[in-house]
C-alpha cells in the first residue's frame, strides 16, 4: 500500500494556512499544522479529526522540538514543509524613519529566526523527493511605504531559501518560495484597515497553491 504524503504547515490555523491545511486534507494527505492560539487549534481538532494540530509558537526552540518530535511520530516524515507564519510587524504600518528597532527585531523573530528553526528542525525528517515552500509576499522586492520591516524580514529568507534549493538539489528536494498574491485573510486586513480592492479568496489561493506542489511532485518522481 502506498503510504500517504505528509504535509507540515505553520501558521496554519487562519488566513492562507488554514485553507491549505482543509485543502490537503481533502485530498487525502497527512497534515499537521501549528499555531500560536490555542482556540484556534481547538477548532481544528474538533473540525478536522485526522489532521495533527498543535500549539507552537516558532520562535521558541523548544516548542518546534516538541512539535516535530509528534510529527516525526505521527507522520513518520515529511514531503512537504509549507513555512507560512508570519508576522506583519508593528501597525499602524510606520515608515523607516517611525520604524524602532526592537520592532524591527521581533518582526525578524518570526519571519526570519523562527522559520529559520523551523527548517531547521525540520531537515533531518523531510524525505528525499520532497518540498520546502516560503510562503513570501510581493512586498519583498517591490518598496511599498511602510512595510520596511515586513518587507525586510521576508526578503532576509527568501536568500536563505535561494541558497537551501542549491544545497538540497543532490536530494531531489525543491526548496522555493511562492506569493499567492494579496488575499482576504486577517492579516491583510490588520495592515490595510482602508483597503477595498478585490482580494483573491484565501481558499482558491491554497488550490492554486496545491495543484503547483503536485505539478512539482510528478515531475520529480
């Protein structure tokens, strides 16, 4: 019997996360996903019974130890590592010269420090053939006011993820990262309260998402 790919996505209780994780589940993959609030991976334990949800925040070490250690256990390994927490940094959304550093730092603490232990962590269990995916934003290479920090942080990764792809090619494993473009989610809202443009469904993003990782996989194999 052929054994199920697993997939592992953080963030992955609102927005973008939580549309991928309902998505994967639909077609049969073995999901675990983590966040930060607890009512939230409440929800999803109760909605989605087959999918491992767990509290942990990825910028304490030890959380994402434990984590992965369930993972490891429930799973067995993973093909697909899907890094999509965020943090979009303090708001209102100030600019360069507003900008203080300590919130500078903690918007690095999550978008860079803590996806950087995630991958981390998460190496010496993603199976050879498998996928790495930044979940990235437009923002780190076009100059919006505002975003310096944001911005930054996820520009930061998205180098670390361009040098991951070289190093991990001689495994099969592809490592990139992917914007699924601006979307009705939380977030958006939270840094964009005046924003009435049409915003693409979270949900129709996570099939986009998807059908690409599945396109990627059967040209791998």
């Amino acid at each position: 019997m052929k054994t199920k790919r697993s997939v592992v996505i953080t963030g992955g209780t609102s927005g973008f996360g939580y549309e991928l994780m309902k998505a994967f589940s639909e077609e049969g993959w073995a999901v675990a996903v983590c966040g930060r609030r607890k009512d939230r991976i409440e929800r999803i334990r109760q909605e989605n019974g087959n999918v491992l949800a767990e509290i942990c925040d990825i910028r304490v070490e030890p959380a994402i130890a434990l984590f992965l250690k369930k993972v490891k256990t429930e799973l067995g390994g993973i093909d697909v590592l899907i890094l999509n927490a965020g943090s979009i940094g303090p708001l209102p959304l100030p600019k360069i010269e507003d900008l203080g550093i300590e919130s500078l730092r903690l918007t690095f603490e999550t978008n860079f420090f803590g996806n950087f232990n995630f991958l981390k962590y998460s190496l010496p269990i993603l199976r050879k053939g498998g996928m790495v995916i930044h979940v990235t934003s437009d923002a780190a290479t076009v100059p919006y006011p505002g975003w310096g920090a944001y911005s930054s942080s996820k520009a930061a990764f998205d180098a670390i993820v361009r040098v991951l792809s070289v190093e991990l090619k001689e495994n099969g494993i592809d490592a990139f990262s992917y914007d699924p473009g601006d979307m009705d989610t939380e977030m958006h809202h939270l840094a964009l309260p005046d924003d009435h443009s049409h915003l693409e469904n979270p949900k129709n993003s996570a099939k986009i998402l998807l059908k690409e990782i599945a396109r990627r996989l059967e040209k791998n194999e």
